[in-house]
C-alpha cells in the first residue's frame, strides 16, 4: 500500500500515468507556466518603476525650467521699473517698486520714499530703461541672483537733451507667496 501511494495515478484505459501526475512530477507546462507569469511581472514592475521615475525627472525639470523663467522675468521687469521714472508719475512708479520688491529693498525705498519723489518733481526727471540681456547667475529651490544689462536715457531739466547709460544688476529674487520678488540690488561694474 505504501508503494501505490508514491506511485502516480494510472490511467484507467491505457495504464500509463495521468498527464496532471506527469506534468506536476516532473515540473512541466505548469512550472513554466508560473515562471513566465513570475518573469512578466517582474518586467511590468520594472518598466513601470522605470517610467515612473522619468516621468518624475521631467516634472522636475519643467519646474525647475519654470521657476527660472519666474525668476528672470521678476529681475528684469525690477530693473525697468528702477529705472524708468517719470516725474509726472513719481507716485505710480515708486508703488511699481514697491509691488515687485521684498526684504531689503522694500524696506529702503519704503523709508525713502518722499525724498526720492521730492527729487524726481524737482529736477524734473524722466528716465527710461530697456533691459538689453538678463540672465540668471544661480538659482536655488526659492532664491536666484539674476544679472541683468539695462540701457537707461535719461533728461532732466538741466540736461533736457537725453543722455544715454548703460548699467549692469545683481539682483537677488525670491519667491514670496509664489510671487518672485527682488529683495536686494548690486551694481556690477
């Protein structure tokens, strides 16, 4: 009796072992079977890692990629509005610095807001600036410094006849409440 429990199952009608006691004895299709089903995971598991992660290094990119545009729009547009005064809207243009400025900068021309718009009425100034190139020297998750060159013309009631100057910035933005802001001015020789 112990030997017909070992042996495998015949077939009724041809005396030969069953084909599910061969297949199980041996390791055959159905061994296969699971090490194909076991392999394909892996591999859909790993492609799908793998995109994954792609995937994440593109979105990274593209915000890093927005976020340097953010930055080096907030530079320049700063630079234009610190140098393009007219004294006729000394009010509207030192609000325009005071809306894109944050820290240091803020708090300078804040503190100095009266006298700068005393000078502006009387020599009657009129400034115009256009940036010639901008880039950014460094970033940061939310700091960059941004280089900017601006060509500034300039008149005034003693020298009515424009006067041209070129100037290059430093400026430190940051991001404030998803706002980039300009918190410090250098001049660069």
């Amino acid at each position: 009796m112990a030997v017909d429990a070992v042996a495998p199952e015949l077939s009724e009608s041809t005396g030969e072992p069953d084909e599910a006691s061969k297949d199980d004895a041996s390791g055959g299709p159905h061994a296969a079977d699971r090490l194909a089903l076991v392999v394909g995971l892996v591999i859909v598991v790993a492609l799908s890692a793998l995109v994954g992660w792609v995937g994440f290094r593109a979105y990274q990119t593209h915000q890093t990629q927005e976020q340097r545009k953010l930055f080096l729009e907030a530079g320049r547009q700063t630079a234009v509005n610190l140098t393009t005064i007219d004294f006729h809207n000394a009010n509207a243009d030192l609000q325009r610095i005071l809306d894109g400025a944050t820290g240091q900068l803020y708090d300078n021309f804040a503190e100095r807001s009266q006298p700068y718009i005393e000078v502006a009425l009387r020599t009657q100034s009129k400034s115009v600036g256009t940036v010639t190139e901008a880039a950014v020297e460094s970033q940061s998750d939310d700091h960059a410094k941004v280089l900017v060159a601006v060509t500034v013309n300039t008149s005034n009631a003693v020298t009515p006849q424009s006067e041209r100057h070129a100037w290059r910035m430093r400026l430190s933005v940051q991001k404030v409440g998803g706002v980039a802001k300009v918190s410090n001015v250098e001049f660069v020789p």
